[in-house]
C-alpha cells in the first residue's frame, strides 16, 4: 500500500492525486477480502479510520435546522400524550415533595412539553433555534432558552428535571457525563431526574420504522433505519428518508444521517452515581430502560 501512494505523483493537482490514492486503496481492500477474508489487522485498520472519521464535527441533523419547521408533521404532540403522563408520574413519586417546577434539556419541538405543562411549570432548554420556534408556536406560555445541555447554567433550581431521547446525541463519555453534571446543578435537593434514551447497549436491535401525518396543505412520510455499524465504539446510526409534499403537489426526498450515542446500563449508572445522583433503572412501556436519578439532600 506505502508503494502505491509513493508512485502517485504530488503537485498541484495534489487534493486529486490523494482522492485517487483512496479510490485505490478501497479497491484494493476489497480485493484482499474478497481473497483472505477479514483479516484482524485490516478490520481493526477500518475501526481506526471510522473512529476518526467520527471525531471530526457533525453538521447538525437536516430534521433540526433546515427542516425543522416539518417536524410536526414527523411527530404529531398526539403520539406523545401517554409517555408523557408515564414520565410526569415517575417525576412525581420520586420527588420528596410534591413538584411545581420541571426543566426539560432538549426539548426540541415541545411534543413532551405539551403534555407536561398540565402537571409543572415547564422551562424548556434545546439547541435549536428552529426547534424553539416550532415549541413556542405549541407552548406559548413556556420559558424557551437556546442552549446546550452539556454547558447551559441557568443559575437556578428546578424540583425535576426530565431529559427525553436528544440525550442520544451524546455520544462520548465525556459529553454524556457533562450533561448528567447539567441536570444535577439544576435539580433542587430531593428532587428527581428522568433520563430516557432509546436504547442501551444490552438491549439495542436494530430497527426499522415508518411514519408522518398532512397539515396545512403539506405532508410527510418517513422512513427510518436504525443499525449499529461498529459493536465496538459508542455510537449507533439512524438514517432517514423523508418524502415532502409541498402544498403545490411537487414531492422532494431528504436524507437526514443522526449519530447517535449507544452506552451499556452500567456505563450509565457509574456516570449518574458519579455526579452524585441516586439511581434506579425502570423498564417503560416501550420496553425502554429509563433511568430515575435523585439528587439527595432533601
């Protein structure tokens, strides 16, 4: 391989010599599979190349920036109405007093909100600019402020804090820990946090699912494919086919690729015992285990 990019010239056509040397090198891993199989160094040669390939920055999924504004035609406040009531109660009963005020990292469009603002007082906290506007529009009457659930500080305390499935877009450690740290400086002594991700490592499986609704004219049908490509880090992906109807009748498709984090239940209970939460595991509804964390103190 070393011999090969030596005999590739370098000058001023450079970038397209070395899109040349890659080309040839794809082709030439696929001939040695094809010949000997997987070979442990070249398996672990892909690992490193896909793992580096994930530290470098990703563009922020298409679903919450340009095509926030058809978010409630991905996901209708209707559907959310019994997981949320589910969620509310575990918050009640783990609170020691009985909760007024609720914190909700990553919030995005206010499906969850919708339903929880009936039983707290609700702030609501995401990234997205576009994803606030499409919350605003649904709960008027709740606080919205951009920020980041890894790093936001709002200088107060809340009885409960609930961090639905953007907790996925964690997806190191470290940025898992930091935002654990965010939910714990914002949960008033005795109070509770609800975490709710997807999936943890034990129990992933890979899925496919379908979906959407119409409104004002407009429509949208998606396709979504959920698969772990490497069992060996700490990610998954989940790619999306959306079909957009316009009100004229014309239909475009958008693929929207979202990474998300995939960490095992202990990996999960070590790091919310080590910001100094109490934590029990609940299997909900959905079969998800969901982790109920209490911030002692009371």
């Amino acid at each position: 391989m070393a011999e090969l990019l030596e005999r590739l010239p370098i000058g001023e056509n450079e970038l397209a010599y070395r899109q040349e040397a890659v080309r040839r090198i794809d082709a030439l891993r696929e001939r040695l599979f094809a010949a000997y199989g997987e070979m442990a160094d070249s398996v672990e040669f892909l690992r490193e190349d896909r793992s580096r390939s994930m530290q470098q920055p990703q563009h922020p999924p298409k679903l919450y920036t340009d095509l926030a504004p058809w978010w409630p035609l991905l996901s209708s406040p209707a559907d959310y109405a019994d997981e949320a009531e589910f969620a509310a109660q575990l918050l009640v009963e783990a609170c020691a007093s009985p909760p007024r005020t609720a914190l909700e990292l990553g919030s995005g469009g206010g499906n969850n909100a919708s339903h929880l603002k009936a039983h707290f007082q609700m702030t609501l906290v995401d990234l997205s600019p576009g994803m606030l506007a499409v919350s605003r529009a649904l709960n008027p009457e709740c606080e919205h402020v951009e920020g980041d659930m890894r790093s936001v500080r709002l200088g107060r305390l809340f009885d409960a804090v609930f961090v639905h499935d953007a907790i996925e877009y964690m997806t190191t450690e470290d940025d898992l820990r930091r935002a654990m740290e965010t939910v714990f400086v914002h949960c008033r002594p005795g109070g509770a946090a609800l975490f709710v991700p997807d999936h943890v490592r034990e129990t992933f499986q890979p899925d496919t699912k379908h979906g959407g609704h119409d409104g004002e004219g407009r429509g949208m049908r998606y396709l979504e494919w959920t698969y772990d490509p490497d069992a060996s880090d700490t990610t998954c992906l989940t790619d999306f086919a959306y079909l957009l109807r316009e009100a004229d009748g014309s239909v475009r498709v958008e693929h929207d690729r979202h990474v998300c984090g995939l960490f095992g239940r202990e990996d999960w209970l070590r790091l919310l015992r080590d910001v100094g939460f109490q934590v029990r595991i609940v299997t909900d509804p959905y079969r998800r285990e969901i982790f109920v964390a209490v911030k002692p103190g009371a």
